[in-house]
C-alpha cells in the first residue's frame, strides 16, 4: 500500500516541477479527487448509487473535480489543478495527465456503441486545460491535445491535436517520442500546422479589403452630397 502510493506520488513529481517533496503532492486537489473517486467507484460497482453519489457530491465540493463514481480509471492518473469533469462512462488509461479544465463529456452516441458517452482516454495522453473532449471518441496512446481544443472524433497514437475543432499537427518524431511533454501544448512555431499562417494572412487580406470597401463608400458618399468650392451653402 504505502510502495502503491510512493509510486503515484513520484509519477506526479515527474510530471510536475513545482513540489519539492512528496508531502506537497499530498495537498493536491487531484489527489484527492482520485482517492474519493476509487472509493466511490468501488460503491458504484457493488450498485451502492446512492452511496457512490454522496462520495462524489463531497469530493466535488472538497477538490472542485467532478468524476463520476461509473468513470474508470487506470494508475498514476493526475490532474493537475482541478475543476475537471469526467463523465459516467469515460475510460482513462495509465499516466494519463488532465490540466484545469477539461471535461470529458458525453454526446447521443451514433456510432454503434451502446451505453457509452464518454470518451476513451489511452495510457499516457496529456490533456491541456479547457480542452473538450465529447462522445465515444476514443483519444490514442501519448497523444497531446491542445488546451482549449475541442475533441469530437477519434484522435491517433501520438498525435498532437488543436483547434476547435480539433486538428491534427505536424509533429517532428523526436518530439511525439518523448516521455512527457508539460502541458501538452508546444509553443515552437515547428509545431505549427503548415496552414495555419496561410489562413491568418488570407484572415488579414479579407478583413483590410472590407476596409478599404468601407472607406471608398464613405468617401463616395461624402463627396455626392458635398457643396462645390467657392459656394456657399443656400445661396441662389
């Protein structure tokens, strides 16, 4: 039990730069949101619902997490933060790691899968904070998804996901073939979709043409009712 728990603590330092010892980790509210959760997950399997619910009512208030008791979680999963939703049938593999924010949420699934709304999350994705991730999509193996990303189809292995809706990115392969990647956001402009400058400028071109549109109609306009030189206004 203690070796279980020392392994979880040290999972979380290496993803984490900030404690500067396990005794800190110990006051993370995503700590406790998963302590309450397996309690409440073991409740929920025995159909003690009612229990199971009071349980995640009390982590809600304590960590500011909601998960529901029937989400399944694997080990070492961190959040880092808090104020993460995770819906009733959701699916989380090992060392996956949830930023402030996210909600794995459920959606009418229309692909066959009968009973599951929420996603799927494979062993070591990183979820970036206010990203969304909704459905019976199923979130591949050490893939990153963006912050503020908007998931709704199935996400490969590996692969870097931004954008609302989500997109997938370009990513050298000694990048995706790190162990962890903080935040699962890059900033480096190699990482950029090879579009993405592209759709800024024609962006710039459209809204300096709707400029340039406006100012020749107001200048159109002024000079129609404009008075000639040398004359004033009202006189014969």
């Amino acid at each position: 039990m203690a070796g279980s728990l020392i392994a979880y603590l040290d999972s979380i330092k290496e993803r984490d730069p900030a404690p500067r010892s396990r005794m800190e980790i110990l006051l993370y509210p995503g700590v406790w949101a998963l302590f309450w959760h397996r309690i409440a997950h073991r409740l929920y399997k025995v159909r003690l619902y009612f229990l199971a619910r009071a349980i995640n009512h009390l982590s809600r208030f304590l960590t500011g997490n909601d998960i529901h008791p029937g989400a399944k979680i694997g080990r070492n999963f961190f959040i880092d933060h808090g104020f993460t939703v995770i819906g009733e049938t959701a699916e989380i593999g090992d060392n996956v790691t949830l930023y402030q924010h996210v909600t794995l949420g459920g959606t009418d699934p229309a692909n066959g899968i009968g009973g599951k709304r929420h996603p799927t999350i494979c062993d070591g994705a990183i979820i970036g904070s206010g990203a969304q991730v909704l459905g019976p999509v199923t979130v591949g193996a050490r893939a990153r998804v963006g912050a503020n990303a908007v998931v709704t189809k199935d996400v490969p292995e590996a692969a870097t996901m931004v954008g609302i809706p989500a997109r997938q990115m370009l990513v050298d392969v000694t990048a995706y073939q790190r162990e962890f990647v903080p935040y699962g956001t890059p900033c480096s402009e190699v990482f950029d979709p090879a579009t993405q400058k592209l759709e800024i400028l024609q962006c710039e071109v459209e809204r300096l043409t709707k400029q340039i549109a406006e100012l020749k109609e107001e200048r159109d306009s002024s000079g129609s009712t404009g008075t000639k030189p040398g004359k004033e206004r009202g006189c014969a």
